[in-house]
C-alpha cells in the first residue's frame, strides 16, 4: 500500500511539473528524465480518476475545468504532505543544498551582497547561487529558485512574498546641479539631462505629478549603470531608495522635486517569488526570514 501511495504521489509531482512547464518535453527537461516517462505518469492520473486532465494538441497543453479542480487540489495537498514530512524528517537540523537567487544586478550588489557573509555563517550548508536579470524570468527554464522582484507582480501561478517597500527618488549629483540649475518645477525636467531605461521602457515613466514617460538624453540597460551616469553628473535620475539611500545621506546624491513625488506607487514593491517545490521549500524560507528585516529599501 505505501508503495501505491508512493506511485500515486509521483505521479502527482510530475503532472504538477507538466503544467508549470508548460508541456511533457518542457517537464522533462526539467527534470532530466525521458518524455515518455511523463507521459505515462499523466495517462494513470486520467485512467484512475476516469476523466481528462488535460487537452493536447501540438503546440501547447490546457487543462479540462476538472483538470483545473483536480490540480488546485492536489497541490495544496502536495504542499501540505511535505511540509509535514519535512518537520518530522529534518527537525532540529538545518537546511542544506544549492539555493539559486534571481534579481536585478542593483539589488545584489547593495542588498544581497553585504547579508551573503552572515547568511553564511548562519546556515553553513546552504551553497548559494546569485543570478542577475533586470526583467521579470521564468523561473523553471532559468532554473531558479526564489526571485526578488520589484514593482507590481502579476498574476501567475507563483507563491509571493512581501519583503518590502523601496520608495523612488528623483536625483542628481551635485556637480550636474552647480552647473545646470536645480528644477524647481516637473515642467523644468524638459531642460535638463535626463537617464533613464533603454530595455524596461515602463521604468521611464517617473512618479512625480504632472510628468507622464520622461524622454531620456543618455540610457542605460540597468539601474546601477544608471545610477552610475548620476553620480558621475551625467544628469538626473529616478532610482529607487535600496540602490541610493546611502548616496543621498552622503550627499553625493541630491534629492529634487520632492513636493511632487507621489508615493506608494506600484513600483516601490519589493516581492520574492518561487514556487513551493517542496525539496527547497525550507532553503527558501530560512533565506527569507533571513535577509527580511536585514534590507535597507528606503
């Protein structure tokens, strides 16, 4: 009976995989076992429960409306099953194995990086793994994880967690400002240098009153090259509190237009994203709890 049991949960885990993958061959790659292995595991799901899961055809895959019931059911119950097995298999010792950490290259260097050290030393066995990307990923085919995502999350089968607000500043070096006069007004931005985002044209769109997207004179793929070009008196910047926080308190970066920053935009968010796979379920939670209350967003 436990060897059935076992079977059936198997079976479960890889029709699990096929959606989130989004098809067999993506399952088992994956993976790293044979199509046919996956196939055979989703052909039982149906036989035993005497309907279709899923609707096939040679582009993509989509659930039936039982498929859809079925899998939102089975994967709480997976999680759940897990989590109990963990508490009771791993209790008292801490988490070991590969962590793979994806984020924008701005928030490794200045948030990531300086917890790393301490991180380590709290839980030794974790081996952690630091990917840059400045745009949003798939975690599956990248391979990753736990993303650390800023702005607004949109919907997806993904779990989230709030780790944050990181409010945005408009900024300048003051060499830029000594030589072309500090704007006083939004309107007054059309005057001056402006760095912006060449790859995410979303981010151009600042949050000040009266300014819809800023037309940029200089721009750079991410926000470290742009903070950079700031600091070097290229021009003026928006860039969010967790890269400059310390810049503005030394004052080699000045704040501007602060009486019409609206607040509370949808870009300051600061989530972590993954999927409750449960072998790195308690590596991601450690990780988290972790770096948490350590971050400086503002």
């Amino acid at each position: 009976m436990n060897a059935d049991l076992k079977t059936r949960s198997d079976d479960l885990e890889l029709l699990l995989c096929v959606i989130d993958a989004g098809g067999f061959s993506a399952a088992a790659d994956v993976l790293d076992i044979q199509v046919a292995r996956v196939s055979r595991a989703v052909s039982r799901i149906e036989k035993q429960l005497g309907v279709a899961i899923l609707i096939r055809t040679t582009r993509r895959i989509e659930l039936t409306d039982e498929g859809r019931q079925f899998v939102n059911a089975i994967r709480k119950a997976l999680q759940a099953m897990q989590s109990a097995e963990n508490d009771i298999i791993t209790r008292g010792e801490l988490p070991a194995g590969k962590l793979r950490i994806n984020a924008a290259s701005p928030f490794i260097y200045h948030q990531l990086i300086p917890l790393i050290q301490p991180f380590k030393l709290a839980y030794p066995d974790i081996e952690l793994e630091l990917r840059s990307n400045e745009g949003f990923i798939d975690l599956i085919e990248n391979r990753t994880d736990v993303a650390i995502r800023i702005g607004k999350l949109a919907d997806s089968t993904l779990h989230a967690r709030a780790l944050g607000t990181s409010p945005l500043y408009v900024v300048a070096a003051p060499e830029y400002l000594a030589k072309r006069g500090v704007p006083k007004q939004p309107s007054e931005l059309k005057h001056h240098d402006v760095i912006g985002f060449s790859d995410i044209k979303s981010l151009n769109k600042w949050p000040i009153k009266g300014v819809e997207f800023v037309q940029p004179a200089i721009t750079a793929s991410n926000g470290e090259a742009i903070r950079q070009l700031a600091l070097s008196g290229n021009g003026i910047a928006c860039l969010s509190g967790f890269m400059v926080h310390n810049d503005i308190a030394e004052g080699t970066l000045i704040t501007l237009l602060n009486s019409y920053r609206l607040l509370n935009t949808e870009r300051e968010q600061v989530n972590a994203v993954f999927y409750q796979s449960s072998n790195v379920s308690r590596r991601i939670s450690a990780f988290l709890d972790f770096i948490k209350p350590r971050l400086i967003l503002d």
